[in-house]
C-alpha cells in the first residue's frame, strides 16, 4: 500500500510538481498547526479552526511556491549536481531564503489576523531572529542531507517530514510569540 502510494505520488510529482508540492505543503501545515496547537499549547477543545485554516492556506498558497522556486532556481544555477561541493553552494544560496520566507509568513500571519502595523513591527523586531536562527539550526543540515542524497523532485516531500516540526515551531511562535513581552506597550495591538 504505502509502495503504490509512493509510486503514485512521484509520478503525480514529475507531472505536476507545482500542485503537488502545494497539496503535500498545505497538508504539513495541517498537521504541523494541530500538533502545535494539541501538543505544544494543550488548547484541547478550545482548539482554533481559524488558525488552522490560515494555517493551511499559508502552507499552501505562500510557503510551497516560495519552496518550489528556491529549490528550482538553485538547481538551475547551480546545476542538478548532488556532489558535496555543489551542495555547499546551493546551501548558501537557499540559506538567503530562510530568513526572506520566514519573515513573509510572519508578516502575512498577521495582516491575515488584521494585526496593527506597530504589532508586526514589535513580533520582526521581538521574535523574527530567534526564529531564523531555529530555522537555521534546522535548514542548514535538512537542506545538506536533501542536497547531497534526494533528488529534484522528491526534495520538497521529504523536506516536509522535516517540515512537519518546523511548522509546530513556527505556527506557535507566530501566534503567540509577541504575547510574551508587554503587550500595552504597543500601540494598537489587539492581542
């Protein structure tokens, strides 16, 4: 079962590699929301679909192209070589996507809650470079391993296994980062 399922999804994925990185990245977002939600903040029924739902259509519709693009126009530069070397160069080119990415979802999380101007400013001043820096942490040996071993078009699918715990990180500490500091400090946050 799980060898037809594969065999399907990478057939799909030669064909329709854009969608398919679209649907496999909306559903990593899905289950990394809920896990964030269920497991890292214990919400139980108080869970929030709304999130989610954000959630999903960032995965989807944000993070998947932006991925795809990466990923495609570090091959074109570079080549589809999974020599070591190269490797290393295009780890260098993608690490310059890490923080442009998670910097555009931040920003989009919250223009999609109607967050303030001063709010989103406080959470990229307050919460961004922790959050890079965890990304980095990830990114860099994800990205090394799928470089060197995966090819083209199965790198966004196995890098969204890696995903699924870099959404549980990323959907909590978007949705409640700020919350941290002094919130009446700021000007017209409605947190």
């Amino acid at each position: 079962m799980v060898k037809m399922l594969l065999r399907w999804y990478s057939q799909n994925l030669m064909k329709h590699q854009f969608a398919m990185n679209m649907v496999t990245t909306g559903t990593v977002f899905f289950v990394g929301d809920i896990l964030s939600q269920q497991v890292v903040a214990k919400k139980g029924k108080q869970h929030d679909t709304e999130r989610t739902f954000r959630s999903v259509v960032m995965g989807t519709f944000y993070s998947a192209p932006a991925a795809t693009f990466a990923h495609n126009l570090a091959d074109k530069v570079f080549g589809p070589s999974r020599s070591p070397k190269i490797a290393i160069k295009k780890l260098g080119m993608l690490s310059l996507f890490t923080p442009i990415n998670i910097l555009g979802y931040v920003i989009l999380n919250n223009l999609l809650q109607s967050k303030s101007t001063d709010y989103i400013i406080h959470q990229i001043r307050n919460d961004v470079p922790t959050m890079i820096l965890a990304g980095y942490c990830l990114a860099i040996p994800t990205q090394f391993i799928l470089l060197t071993v995966v090819p083209l078009r199965h790198r966004v699918l196995l890098g969204n296994f890696v995903r699924v715990l870099w959404t549980v990180y990323l959907t909590h500490a978007s949705n409640i980062g700020t919350r941290r500091g002094n919130l009446e400090q700021i000007r017209g946050v409605e947190g």
